[in-house]
C-alpha cells in the first residue's frame, strides 16, 4: 500500500526504512491524530522497531516528521537526505543493507570491531568499529542467525481479518446448520466470553486480584471467534462488517467524536 506524501514520495505500508541516526523500522500502519477532544489534527506513522524486542517495539510519530528531510544545518553530516529512507519491503532487504553497513560508510573500506556489548537479553549486539583505510568510526547493531529467522517468521506469518474469520470457522462444532441455530449459538457465546473478560476486571477491582492481561487477551480472542461464527452465520466476512463501521463512523463523527452529534443523531444512524 501507497500513501502519497507532500515531498512527492510515497510512504510505503509495510516497508523497511533506515532512520538518519540509525536503525532500522518496519511501517504498519497510518492513522488519524486526534486532540483531546477527539478532533482529528494529522495522522501518525504506526511503526515497529526491527532492532528490539517486546513491547517497545511498536511506536508511533508524525507523518510530517517521518516524511521530512534531514535538517543538514543541524546534522551537516547526514549520510541520508531524509529522517526515514526507505530501503524496500522483505527481510532480505534489510539484511542485505545490515551487511552494507559493515563496511566503512565513507570510504567503503574493510573495519575492525574494537567494542562490543549485547543488550535485549544478547539477541542484539552494539559494536562500534573502525576503518582500517580513512579511520571513521562508527556504530553498527547486529543480530544473530536465530533472531533473524525468528524476525522472518514473523514477519511473514500476518494474517488478513478474513483468513482469520476462516481459520476460527474450522473450529466450529458443526452441530447446527441452520443459519439462525448459528447465530445463537453465535451471539450467546460472544456474551458468554465477554462476561468472562470482565469478570477478571471484577476480580482485581473488589477481589485483590493482579490484573492477569494475558487471561483478558485470551478472552478477548474468544469474543472475536464468536464475532467470527455471528457474523458468517448471516452471511457477512469480518472486512466487511469493520468497513461498515469504519464507514458509519466517519460519517457520524467526520471530525472526530463530538458530544452534539453523539446526543442529536440523524434518523437511522444505529
């Protein structure tokens, strides 16, 4: 996916991208910005950090700041003309330029390590080398032959809504077929899974209980399986139904939320 941008480039949805500074990110996603208010202001660049591990791998910024050029003013000596570069779409891409960056960025000359430390629990190593021709040192972070597969596995392993929607029907129990069976088995069930999510919540508000997030993700898988069987058992995909809110949404509230229009709506606006 393509998103046009004001510097003439295109931001590419699920492309790898090489910060000026360093390091390497992977974009998932563009959205809405909103004030406090709810007033859409600008989108946001949703993207993944491929150098780390963990939660803190996905993070958000300005499109306008992840699109812009590099203030040479300030960074005189920038190897890049923009804050984000992009440098294509598959693992290979990035290893590929990660195996570039071990060679002398001015120069192209063969370097020496002569520091080294891991961090993110060794998957990551920092090191700092040196060229042997011109002297420039520099920082490279490289990670080992297993976090790469994993990286690749993972990155290859995303699933569409609908996939989903076709994976969670193989469960199906298969005991009724009637369209409307389905769907109260359906439905009864989304409620069923639903009081379990918040009743974890009841159990760490009035209960002394930790809030078990895992258990409340796991739940929450259920609810959207049961999601899944309501909505084939009246002949809807998933995409479709998120689309229709997402359509409905838009048009309720083209601005963003607001109180006015969440009190006063238009007739057969559900």
């Amino acid at each position: 996916m393509l998103v046009k941008d004001t510097y003439k480039r295109e931001l590419v949805i699920d492309g790898i991208y090489r910060y000026f500074k360093g390091g390497y990110y992977r974009v998932l996603a563009l959205m809405g910005d909103s004030d406090i208010n709810g007033k859409i202001t600008g989108e946001r660049v949703i993207y993944q950090d491929l150098e780390l591990e963990g939660p803190k791998k996905i993070s958000s910024i300005s499109y306008d700041l992840f699109m812009s050029t590099v203030d040479f003013e300030k960074y005189p000596d920038s190897k890049q003309n923009y804050v984000m570069e992009y440098i294509g779409n598959s693992v290979e891409d990035y290893l590929e330029e990660k195996e570039m960056s071990l060679t002398c960025p001015v120069c192209g000359g063969e370097t020496k390590i002569y520091d080294s430390r891991t961090i993110d629990e060794g998957s990551l190593q920092v090191r700092r080398r040196k060229c042997l021709d011109c002297y420039y040192t520099f920082k490279t972070y490289e990670m080992d032959e297993d976090f790469y597969k994993q990286c690749n596995e993972r990155l290859e392993s995303k699933m569409t809504i609908n996939e989903y929607q076709k994976e969670a029907l193989r469960t199906e129990s298969g005991m009724h077929h009637d369209k409307v069976d389905r769907l109260l088995n359906g439905l009864m069930g989304l409620n069923g899974e639903a009081g379990e999510a918040i009743d974890l919540l009841k159990k760490h508000f009035y209960q002394g209980h930790e809030l078990d997030e895992k258990h409340i993700a796991k739940e929450l898988g259920d609810v959207v399986w049961y999601i899944a069987l309501s909505a084939d058992a009246i002949g809807y995909d998933l995409e479709t139904i998120l689309q229709m809110n997402v359509d409905k949404l838009r048009k309720r509230y083209p601005n963003g939320f607001e109180d006015s229009k969440s009190k006063n709506r238009k007739a057969g606006d559900i």
